[in-house]
C-alpha cells in the first residue's frame, strides 16, 4: 500500500514494482542480515527497525522489496504488508501508526530516501514514534528506512549544530539520535567492475537477451563509462537499453 496523508488513505498497490533477489548482487552481506531480520519479524519475533544507507543506486529500496517478496512467498505464518510513506508525508506517521495498530496485521513500513534539511523539525516526530513516545512503535509494525546518508542530516547541519549552539553537544546529539532509532544500520558501497559485470550478466540470463559474452562485457562497460560510475541502477539501465534494441519485453 502508498499512504496518502491528506486524505488518509492507504491505496493498494496490485502490482509491485521490484527486482527478484537473486538478482541483486554485491551485497549478500545485507541480503542475510535484512532477510533474517525480516523473517523473525514475520514470525511474531522481536526485530529491528532498520537503516539502508549509502551510495545511490546500490539496491536499498529494490532490497527492501526483494525480501518483502521472499518472506511472504516462503512463510507458512501469515503475508507481510507493505506500507510505503513518502518523505514529506513523515509528520503524518503518528496518525498512520494509530491506523497499522488497529489493524493488527504484520506490518513493514519503508520511507525511501529518508533525509532532513536545516529547517526541518518533522524528525522529532520520527523520533518519538519509532521508539521514545508513550505508545512507542506497534509490535505488529517494524521501520525500513532508505537514505544516501547514514545520519539522516547534512555534516553541514551538524557541524554549524557544533559552532552556534548554546550547548554544542545537546544540538548535535538531538540531530544525531534520529538514527540511533535504527537497530540495524546496514551499509552500501560503491561496486567494482567485476560486481558490475554480474549484475549485466544476471539481467540477460534472467531475461533471455541473446548477446555474445564479450560483446556484452564490452557494450556494459561502454555504457558505465559514458555514465561515470557503477551500481545496480546502471546495469539495469543499460539492460533496459539492450532488450530495447532487441525489440523484447523485460
């Protein structure tokens, strides 16, 4: 489901847009942690809220949904929602949890792109609702957040936080307590050639391209280059190039 704050409403969502979980590769280190996080969430065990953060285009958000997939395809309990809340919508989140906790049903809630600007105050909001407030988080609902940052806030927020405070340390500290709410913070990385090469070659087997090996290696690192980087996105991007050209549907 997408929540819609202004009019309080959850909108289903028939089909989600994701990559199968196979098909993410370079990081099998995060796969295992926030797959067996999300497994024992779905067995009514206790589970973290966690933090995606890193390099864009390193697969956060399309993990998040890859192992929403795999737990309620492989679970014999009870399927797992799905509830995406936009950034904007943050100051809203007391009323939607309000709304998940009625429900009862096992909840995961994914903000992606999660981020605060200087003259943003909706975090403490977050904060309260994640762990601190009275009610603190439903049991039945756990917190999947993606950010190309890992302390939510810009270092320039948080450095002049250190040169104009009263209290330094209190300024920094209300800032930086944002991602401690975060039980598991997991990190993504800028890949190396030959990751990128395996996530190409993983598209066009999956999909059924037919290309020379060589010739896809080659073509793939043409196209990395005229981008100037390396991640999950591009090689999809170029595999969405090639079975264009090839006139298939992927």
């Amino acid at each position: 489901f997408v929540w819609h704050a202004e009019s309080r409403w959850l909108q289903p969502v028939p089909e989600i847009n994701r990559v199968p979980l196979s098909l993410l590769k370079g990081i099998d280190r995060q796969r295992d942690i926030l797959l067996e996080n999300t497994r024992r969430f779905s067995r009514g065990l206790p589970a973290n809220n966690a933090l995606l953060w890193g390099a864009r285009g390193t697969g956060k958000s399309s993990l998040v949904k890859a192992v929403h997939e795999v737990v309620n395809t492989t679970t014999t309990d009870s399927t797992v929602a799905l509830v995406e809340i936009h950034r904007e919508d943050t100051p809203s989140l007391p009323r939607l949890l309000s709304v998940l906790r009625t429900q009862g049903r096992l909840t995961i809630l994914f903000c992606d792109d999660l981020s605060f600007s200087d003259d943003d105050t909706s975090y403490k909001s977050l904060k309260a609702v994640l762990e601190g407030g009275v009610e603190g988080r439903p049991t039945n609902v756990i917190f999947y957040a993606t950010s190309n940052r890992r302390q939510l806030v810009p270092r320039d927020i948080i450095e002049n936080e250190r040169t104009t405070a009263i209290n330094p340390t209190d300024g920094v500290e209300e800032k930086l307590s944002l991602s401690d709410r975060f039980g598991l913070w997991l990190g993504f990385h800028n890949i190396n050639q030959e990751t990128f090469l395996d996530m190409v070659e993983g598209y066009t087997r999956h999909y059924g391209l037919t290309i020379g090996t060589n010739q896809l290696r080659t073509e793939a690192l043409q196209w990395s280059m005229t981008r100037g980087a390396r991640s999950g996105r591009i090689a999809w991007q170029f595999i969405q190039d090639l079975a264009g050209r090839q006139g298939k549907r992927l």
